[in-house]
C-alpha cells in the first residue's frame, strides 16, 4: 500500500523550504494537478513552519500512496516540543500563541483530504495529512 | 613521553625524493590526462608539496602536522585545494592527490625494513595517519571553498532578486521572485520604503507572480508591507495571484484586504487611471526601427 518514502529533518527555516521543494516533487510524481500540489504545498508549508516554531524543531516523513488504484501523498510532521494543550482552541482561526496569523493549523486541514493530529502537553506533536488524485 | 625507536622514513626521504617523486608523478598520471589542470601545474603541487613534507617531517617527525613545521605544507594543501575546488573537481579526486603518496612510501619502506615487520608495521601506521590527516584536510579545504561559493552566491541572490522597477512618474513596481519567508523579506520592505520616498511614489505594485508558494507567512509578510507603505502615503496593488494560489489563499481563510490584479499589466492599468492617465491608441501604429513588420 504504502511505498517509497523520504525523512527531513527540520532544523531551520531553510529546511522549510526544502520540506516545499520534495512535496511538490513528491506530488507531482503521485499526479496531482497543480491545484493540488500547490493545496498541499502550502499545508506542509505551514505545518513544517509549526514543527520548527512551536515544536522546536523535528522531522517530516512523506510517503506516496497507492490504494485502489488511486494515488495520493501523505506527510507526518512529528516534534518532541511542549505540545497542544488545547486542539480545538489551536484549530480555532485567528487563535496563535505565537506571532502568526493563527490561521496554519486550521488552514492546513481545509487544505487535506486527511487531518489527524496527536498531542499532549509535554510529549510533543504528531501530525499526519494525505491529499489523494 | 614513548617516542617509537628510530623511523627510517626521514632517512628514506633524504636518500630517494626523487624516486618517490617519480612514482607518484607516474601514479598521479595513471588516472589518464585530465584537461582540468596541465601535468606541468600537477608535477609542481606534487613536487612542492613533497619537499614542503620533507622539511616538516625533518624539523619535526610525522605526528604532530598542526605543528608549526608542517604550516607551509597546510597552507600548500589549502591553495592546492581551493584551486581544484574551483577547477571543478570533486573531492575524492581532490584528497586522491594526497592518498596516491601513499603507495610509492609504502614502497619505500618495505625495501628499506626488509623483513623487519614490526619496524615496517610501525612506520607504516605512521604514514598512514599522516597522509589521511593530510587527506581530511584537503577535504575540508575543499569543502570550506565550496561554502564560500555558495554563501557568495546568497549574498548575490540576495541583492539580485528585490528590485524596485519604477514604471511611471508616482509608479513603482516590486516583482518578487522566490522564496520570501525569510531575512529576505526585510530586505524588500525596506527596499520598497526607501523607494517611495525616493521616488515619491503614489502607488506601489507587488508583484508575486515568481512566488511558488504563498501561505499564512507569506500573506503575513505582504500585508504588513502594504500596510508600512500606506503610511508612508502609497496605496500598493497586488499582481500575479495565479489561479490555484487564489483557490488556496481562500482554504487558509486568509484575506488579503488588498486591491489585487491577476497581471501585472492590468496592475499598471489601473495605476495609471488612479493617477489619471490612459494609454491611448495613437492614429496609425508606428513601425518600429528594425523589426520587419508593423505592430
């Protein structure tokens, strides 16, 4: 089901940019039309920017899809930072502790097929998108 | 301290640098002509930097080469390696210069311990830690060579991408190119600022058709930027908002309170009508000197 797949490490804000750089590699390889690409490139944007702001730095895993016949992308962000005390708060637009818009999280599930985050205060954070074809 | 009895490897040196020479000079050249650098410039790095080797091990034997006796050597291994850096070589080319020294010692060495191993086995290991200590530092040479290219070649990227085009009398256009979440975009906000002042612009346009990706930060960054030239009396447009960058703008919820064009021509259009101009159609399209039709 799941094939080749890739870790960056995200260290600095140059990262962020090569996180952007093999997603929409990655996507257009899985096929997606440039809406899409550029839907889930902007997510990853935002979500690395989040994993090194607020996570203090982790990794992101990309893996290409295959289900069905159907192909699609999916990228985990993963932290050992502080995480969210609050996930429903931290999805609420406008809401940022930071100096952002408070727009990345809630932005970047609008712009997935699939959203899934897993935190805990302390023990940081693991979130999973996927845009299929 | 537990200094090993009597290397030969000093003695080698003095009796036979120029067979040693040679066979290097013949190992070097086994690799095949290389049109990168002349077998003249090669026989001189080797040659002197043999000799340069020679004197270091002389004054003060083969372990301590970040002792002032090896200085010449280290700065001859640093110029060597900064010129193949530059002449486009990779780096095992580049320390395969030094390790190739290797044999023809080696060689040198067991002629002159015979079946004496344990001697031979000691000034082997010696050699063998001097020449990769000198290896590892014409990698880092080398390495250190290519950075500077590269962080030269930021700088220049820097100053290359934030032009301030001024397209009318009070017109000013920014075409952004690339990525702009970073110091860069500092720069261009300063840019723009300093611009219209310069230029007493009333109108800026922010074009972004070159940015690949616009999110939360991005949209941060222009509006924060529109907003410092408001105050500074310009009202800015925004071009080149491509289609899906529009669709995704909208998911993020961002919005850009922001008069914005799709190019940067409708931009300009409507510049020019806030400051009340037209272009206007003259009677007869004037043929332009040199090209072979009209219009």
């Amino acid at each position: 089901m799941a094939t080749p797949r890739s870790t960056l490490q995200i260290r600095t804000s140059e990262d962020i940019v090569r996180v952007r750089q093999e997603v929409r590699a990655r996507a257009i390889e899985a096929g997606l039309g440039l809406v899409d690409q550029t839907k889930i490139v902007t997510a990853a944007s935002e979500l690395a920017r989040n994993t090194l702001e607020y996570g203090r730095g982790g990794e992101a895993r990309l893996e290409m899809l295959q289900d069905h016949g159907r192909r699609g992308l999916r990228i985990v962000f993963e932290d050992r930072g502080p995480g969210i005390p609050d996930i429903d708060q931290a999805l609420r637009d406008g809401f940022t502790t930071g100096k952002g818009m408070g727009l990345g999280l809630g932005g970047a599930r609008r712009l997935c097929n699939e959203f899934n985050i897993v935190s805990a205060p302390g023990e940081g954070t693991r979130i999973t998108i996927a845009r299929w074809k | 301290m537990d200094s090993p009895p009597a290397s030969r490897l000093p003695s080698i040196l003095d009796a036979h640098a120029d067979d040693i020479l040679s066979e290097w000079i013949a190992r070097l050249r086994s690799g095949g002509a290389d049109d990168r650098i002349s077998e003249v410039e090669r026989e001189r790095q080797a040659s002197g930097f043999l000799q340069r080797m020679i004197e270091a091990i002389r004054a003060s034997g083969v372990a301590d080469i970040e002792g002032p006796a090896f200085e010449p050597l280290r700065e001859m291994l640093s110029d060597i390696s900064r010129s193949r850096a530059m002449q486009g070589f990779s780096p095992t080319e580049s320390a395969l210069f030094v390790f190739s020294l290797k044999q023809p010692l080696f060689h040198r060495l067991g002629l002159a311990w015979g079946k004496d191993a344990e001697g031979l086995a000691r000034d082997v290991w010696a050699v063998t830690l001097l020449i990769d200590a000198l290896g590892l530092r014409m990698m880092e040479a080398w390495q250190k060579t290519r950075e500077e290219v590269i962080i030269r070649q930021q700088q220049e990227i820097a100053e290359l991408s934030t032009p301030v085009v001024k397209l009318w009398q009070g017109i000013l256009a920014l075409p952004l190119i690339g990525t702009l979440d970073s110091s860069r975009t500092q720069v261009v906000m300063e840019n723009l600022l300093e611009s219209i002042v310069q230029h007493e612009a009333d109108i800026a346009i922010i074009d972004i058709t070159g940015v690949p990706t616009v999110d939360t930060l991005v949209a941060q960054h222009l509006l924060k930027t529109v907003a410092a030239a408001r105050l500074m009396g310009a009202d800015c447009i925004i071009s080149g908002i491509r289609p899906q960058i529009a669709q995704t703008m909208v998911h993020l919820g961002v919005e850009l309170n922001v008069i914005s064009k799709a190019n940067l021509s409708d931009a300009f259009a409507l510049a020019l009508r806030r400051i009340g101009r037209a272009v206007v159609r003259t009677k007869s399209p004037v043929p332009v000197m040199g090209t072979a039709h009209g219009e």
